[in-house]
C-alpha cells in the first residue's frame, strides 16, 4: 500500500449516435481531455473518508446520489482483500454533472485506477471497464457501456453496443464548441420517451435508423477531412433528434445561432432534454465568436477542444469528399 496514489480520467461527448446506439446502432464518442476528473487516495491512520463536491464524511454514511460511487468502492476493496485498510478518497471534477459529458463514468474510472494504484495491484483495461460499470448500473440502469470506454480512452471511439471497440481516424483538425445550456439533461426521461416512441410511431423507427446512418457517414468524413458533410450530418441528427422529442428549445436555439455565426453544423450530445450542444468549426477564430454568441445568449460555460488532440492518433492526410 503506498502513502498516496492519483487517478484520472476525462470527460466525453457523444458526436453522434445519441438513442440509436441503444438500438443496435453505432456512435462514434470523443473523449474531451481537457475537461478532467482527479482522485487522489490518501494513507490514513484509521477510518475511510470520502470527500467530493457532493458530500464529505465516512464512506458508510455516503448519501442515496453517491450510492452507485459507494458500491464501486466496496466492490474493489472486496476482490483486492482490502476491505478494512484506512484511507481518505478525494474526487476533483471539472466535469459538470447530469449534462451527457459522462461525468460519474469519469468518477468511477478514475476511483478505480487510484485504488488499484494505491494497493499497488495491476490493472488491465477490460478489468478497469468492468469495475467501472458496477457504479454506472446503479447508476444508469442498463448502461450501453459507452461513458466509461470513453472517458478512458485516448483517441476517439467507434462504439457499437457488444462489440469490440475500434478507434477513428481524424485526417484533419477542426475545433468544437461546447455549451453548457444550464439545463440539466434528463437522460432518463430521454430514453423512455424514445422507447414509448418505438412502440407507437413508424416515424422514430426511420429516425433512429438515419441517426445509425448518419454516424457511418460521419466516420467516413472524418478520415476523409470531409468537414462540409460532416456539419451537414449534425445538423441532419439535430432534426432527427428533434423529431424523437428530445431536444430542447435552448438547444434549438444554440444550434441556430452557431450555424448563423459560421458553424458547419451543430446537434445536443447526450441524453438530451437539456444538457449541452456541440458545434464543429473549421478554425479557432470562428470557433472563439460561436463560443462567444452562445455566451451571450445563455450559455453558462463553453469549452473548445481541437477535434484531432495531439492525444488522438489519426492518418496525417485527406483530401477526399464523402458523399450521403
């Protein structure tokens, strides 16, 4: 056992794929390095204490919202025969939560590498996903599984429901912005209104299939360096996610303003119903006045992230179109 051991991890965006990849459908995922969640571990001479933004005190007096975090941390203790050792836990997040930017994925992976450090034990990746999933079952439910590879990942993801994950290739950079709305998302309500949708209405069928359809394209733009296409394609999914009921009128309302102020294309990432828009630009300059418009008009907080980090391994050159 060492004095101290930290863990990190990041937030993630859905870039496209949002309902349909509950059905079968793929989604490619980004993680978004900047905005990072820290654990730090801490020897103690007695007790286990945890303290993060939401509550401070013992671990057993944890609150009903931390339950899933609880539950992961007596699951590790248990399989690494830790159960009794005295530590203090400390989350730091940036990562605003109930906005689809996975931010209690991002806890529980970060939980997860810390304690397995701190008790000097390996762990390879498909353990730290499974771990991981303990917490996001409670969580969430039935989880896709989708927020935690995310919020591990290095590079982004082609995710589809039950099979192996595959990276995606970024022939060139673009920026995204992303604003927070202020709303919280309510991923939830979300997905039992798309589900209550399926059973009733040929209509969701179609959109769900075009959302599937949508992300296959935009994988192909985004080796090709198709930029043009590619914001079509959000804003083909923004219509379609409207369509399921689950987008909102300040999203509405963002996406507009981005497009009118030189964004290719603009959809909400997530759940939906609230939560955060996502915007592709060409360049930071353009990126910076959408970034500011959306400030001006509500946004509570925005970021900016180059599609293609310096942490995201991709092919080096593309010059062709894609067409849909």
């Amino acid at each position: 056992m060492l004095k101290s051991a930290i863990g990190k991890s990041h937030a993630k965006i859905i870039f496209f794929g949002e309902h349909s990849v509950v059905y079968g459908q793929p989604a490619i995922c980004l993680p978004i390095s900047k905005i990072k969640t820290k654990v730090t571990i801490t020897k103690t001479k007695t007790g286990q204490t945890f303290q993060s933004r939401y509550f401070t005190g013992e671990l057993t007096d944890m609150p009903d919202n931390e339950t899933g975090i609880q539950l992961l941390i007596k699951t590790i203790l248990i399989e690494l025969q830790q159960e009794t050792a005295p530590f203090n836990i400390k989350v730091q997040s940036d990562i605003p939560s109930e906005r689809g930017m996975g931010s209690s994925a991002a806890t529980a992976i970060a939980i997860t590498r810390a304690l397995f450090h701190f008790f000097e034990q390996p762990l390879s990746h498909s353990e730290l996903l499974r771990l991981a999933d303990v917490s996001e079952q409670y969580i969430h439910g039935n989880p896709s599984g989708l927020d935690a590879a995310t919020v591990s990942a290095k590079a982004p993801i082609w995710f589809v429901r039950g099979r192996r994950l595959q990276t995606v290739p970024i022939a060139q950079n673009g920026f995204l912005v992303i604003a927070d709305t202020g709303i919280l998302g309510q991923t939830g309500l979300a997905v039992k209104h798309v589900k209550n949708q399926l059973a009733s209405s040929p209509d969701a069928e179609t959109a769900i299939e075009m959302l599937g359809e949508n992300a296959k394209f935009a994988r192909k733009c985004l080796t090709t360096g198709d930029f043009k296409t590619l914001g079509d394609l959000m804003n083909s999914s923004q219509s379609f996610l409207a369509k399921l009921g689950v987008s909102h009128p300040t999203l509405d309302l963002f996406a507009q303003l981005a497009n009118a102020n030189g964004a290719l294309g603009a959809k909400l990432t997530g759940g939906g119903m609230g939560g955060c828009l996502i915007a592709l630009t060409q360049d930071i300059a353009t990126a910076q006045k959408v970034a500011t418009i959306l400030t001006k008009n509500g946004a509570v907080k925005t970021w900016i992230e180059p599609l293609k980090s310096t942490d995201h391994k991709g092919v080096q050159d593309g010059n062709s179109s894609c067409t849909h």
